[in-house]
C-alpha cells in the first residue's frame, strides 16, 4: 500500500498528487512513469511522474480526471492509500545520459499542451538545475485550465504561456508561439508532449525547419508493460510499443494519424463503464 501525502485539485478535472514511494523517487528519472492501481479490483493506470524529491521519499503525479479509473484515484484524499505504486518505467530522456558540457551549448525548446505540461516539468528542471536556461511553451485551452505556472516560473528557463482565448499569456497555439523562437534563435532541439494533434503540429512545424524533435507518446499506453499491445505505434515504418520502447521517439518519424486513431480504441467501453457507474459527464 502507498500512502497519499497531498491531493489537491490545481484546475478543472486535473490534480496534482503526491504519493509516499521511496524506492520510486530514489530511482525515478525525467521522462519515466509509474503504474498506480487504486485497489485490487482497479486497473492500471499509466501516468507520466511529473517531479520526484529522493529525500523525502514521494512521487508527484498530474491527474486528469476524465475516466473511471482516473476519477476513482483523485477521489482519495491525504492519509488514504492506493493499492499499487509501481515504477519507476520506460526510458529515461535521452537528456540524462548526454555529456553535461555538450548539453550546454545546446538550444534547447520544449513544448507542451494541457496536462502535457506535467512532464515536460522534471526535463526543464533537469536543465535549470544544471544552470543551463531553456525555453518552454505551454499551452492552454483558457486562463482557468493553466497548470503549474509557480512551479516553471521558478526554474531558470525562459516560459511562454500560450491560450487559444488570449486570456493568459501568448494568444494562440504553442506552434504559433514556437515559430516566433524558431525565427529569433538557432534552436537544436524541440522536445513536445501534449495531445497527439498538437504534437503532430510541432513535428510538421519543425520539420519544415530541420529541427530535431523528440514527441513522449505516453498518452498512448495502457497497461504499461507491452502485453496489452494497446500502445503499438509505427516509427519509421517500424512497429514500436511506447511503454517498452519508449516513451520518447523521433517525432518526425511517428505516425501520429495511425496513433490518434489507437487512442480512440477503448473510448466506447470507457463511456460504457462510467455510465454504469452512473456518471452522466460522457
């Protein structure tokens, strides 16, 4: 059993949850998941860890509460517990294992959208807590859905809000936003994560512009470990399965049609048991 430290709601069907696990946070890297099961009878359910603090042993997750699964786990509150905590898994950004000084005359632009913004969070902190500045686009749907605006705004990174009604930040989309840096610097590397659509965008966008571009396909997973084949994907003609072979691919070689097409699989029997559960919110 792993202990819930905090569970607070930081916009509209999105919580931010910090879980009592040690040995996860003692290994846990930026771009890694977790498994979290609320019971013995609760599905797995894969979420990308959006920070980690080794010292005090726990594991931050970012929750969007759009399942049943998903709304059964944020309804716990402090001191209550979830079944399994498993983790940490798939592979860490490719960032960790590069040589520091190289990293440091590298220009390097992330880019997410909605609760994407989680774990784009650990890869920014990653970089600012080796002193080197990026920049960061993050983009909304409106003003009231903004996540984690005190946590970024901390780091040593320049960040760009962008919503689609201008009513924070930047008006328009993150592609809009990351265009206007492509043409005012010499950028090396986009790392995108977000919904599939906007992350097709960006490989379009900077592909148009030579950039390499890394896309975290994590939306995609399932049960976490491959068998399920849920998160099968096509990467350079290539079949690949994001939760062993990734999270983190070449955007400019991922099908992102076919991969938009996978995560409506299971949205009807998704639909079906929360109206079961006597949700009228599908």
């Amino acid at each position: 059993m792993f202990k819930i430290l905090s569970n607070e709601m930081i916009a509209e069907n999105i919580y931010k949850m910090d879980i009592l696990a040690p040995r996860v946070a003692k290994s846990a890297k930026p771009g890694q998941f977790i498994i979290v099961r609320v019971d013995d009878k609760g599905e797995r359910v894969p979420l990308t860890i959006s920070d980690f603090d080794s010292e005090r042993g726990s594991v931050q997750i970012v929750v969007q509460a759009l399942g049943h699964s998903t709304k059964k786990l944020v309804s716990l509150g402090s001191g209550e517990f979830v079944k399994d905590f498993a983790g940490p898994l798939g592979n860490a950004s490719d960032f960790i294992s590069e040589d520091f000084e190289l990293l440091r005359n590298k220009k390097v632009v992330f880019v997410g959208g909605g609760v994407g913004a989680a774990p784009v969070y650990p890869q920014v902190k990653f970089f600012s807590d080796l002193g080197i500045c990026t920049d960061v686009v993050l983009g909304f749907k409106n003003e009231n859905f903004v996540i984690l605006k005190n946590e970024f705004e901390s780091l040593n990174a320049n960040v760009h809000f962008c919503t689609d009604d201008g009513s924070f930040g930047f008006k328009g989309l993150v592609t809009d936003k990351l265009e206007e840096l492509i043409k005012s610097k010499n950028i090396d590397i986009v790392v995108t994560i977000g919904p599939m659509i906007m992350m097709k965008f960006v490989a379009e966008l900077t592909k148009k512009y030579d950039i390499k571009t890394i896309a975290s396909l994590n939306t995609l997973m399932v049960d976490g470990t491959g068998m399920c084949g849920g998160c099968r994907v096509s990467v350079n003609d290539e079949i690949k399965f994001t939760c062993v072979d990734g999270p983190e691919f070449d955007a400019h070689l991922v099908d992102f049609d076919e991969a938009m097409s996978r995560q409506s699989t299971y949205k009807e029997e998704e639909n079906h048991k929360c109206r079961l559960d006597g949700d009228l919110n599908v």
